[in-house]
C-alpha cells in the first residue's frame, strides 16, 4: 500500500480524537485521562514538545491512521495514540507509520522510546516487537496513567 506521512496540521484535531476514541470504545473504556489528551491534543502534546504524525493515502489524501509522539524527556518520547482505521488494517500501515514515527523520533535527537499497550492488543504488541521495541518487566514500570495499559514497552535508538 502506498501511504506517505505528514505532521499535525490545524484542524487535525478532529480526526485524531475520532480515530482514537473510536479504537479505545471498541477494546477498553474511554477513561478521563484519554478525554484530556484527546480534546486538546495541541495543549497536552504539541504544545509540550511532541509530534503528532498521519498516514495519508495519496491518492485520495484521506487520513488512514496517526501515531503521537510525546516528549517525556529532553531525548526521549513515548510513542502514543496510535491507530489505523479499522477498514484499512492488516495492509502494512500501522507499520510504515511506525517506521515514519521512528525517523521521526531519531531526527528530532532522540534516543529512546517507550510504550504502553495491552495485552487483547497483540497483533500491536507484535508490530512493536518486530520494530525493536522489548517490553519492560513490571518491577521497571513507572506509574501508569491508564487503568487498561498491563504491558509497557521500549526501545533504544
């Protein structure tokens, strides 16, 4: 499948919020902290340093997925909100868009990510695995803001 990226634009808010609570809803409950984050994602991300990336189809240039990165120090993100419509999953966008938010993240002079996911989550918990990414043992696990995240992940770069 041919996807290109591009970064948040004004107006993306909209859809970044519809696709993610749209995945949250069908897995897990919406919880306050995902109500934050997704009615401000300029505020609570952008605004603190972190990117928010789109997979385009370039034919029609619809959105087909994004993925956050959010900054949690100087050289590091945690990778965040990352979806792909469900109509368009299983076509090798969800990793091409983590592949693009992996640049993206080594460009902007990091060299760690982190991830928090689910376990009912495994063909995600496969793609991070197969793009480097090891998940942490819980003794390693800092506070976590999501009552649904029971498996944490990382990966130098």
């Amino acid at each position: 499948m041919n996807v290109t990226d591009r970064e948040f634009q004004a107006g993306d808010e909209v859809i970044f919020q519809a696709l993610n609570e749209a995945w949250i809803r069908t897995y897990f409950k919406l919880e306050d902290k995902d109500r934050e984050i997704l009615g401000d994602p300029k505020r609570n991300i952008l605004d603190c340093g972190g990117h928010i990336y789109f997979a385009i189809d370039p034919e029609t240039g619809s959105i087909l997925g994004c993925c956050a990165l959010v900054a949690i120090r100087e050289d590091a993100f945690e990778v965040a909100k990352m979806v792909v419509q469900e109509n368009r999953r299983g076509q090798g966008i969800g990793r091409k868009l983590l592949r693009a938010v992996i640049n993206a993240a080594r460009s902007l002079g990091a060299n760690y990510l982190y991830l928090e996911t689910n376990d009912a989550l495994q063909n995600a918990i496969d793609l991070y695995r197969s793009e480097g990414f090891t998940q942490l043992q819980s003794q390693d696990m800092k506070p976590l803001p999501h009552t649904r995240v029971n498996v944490v992940m990382d990966r130098h770069l």
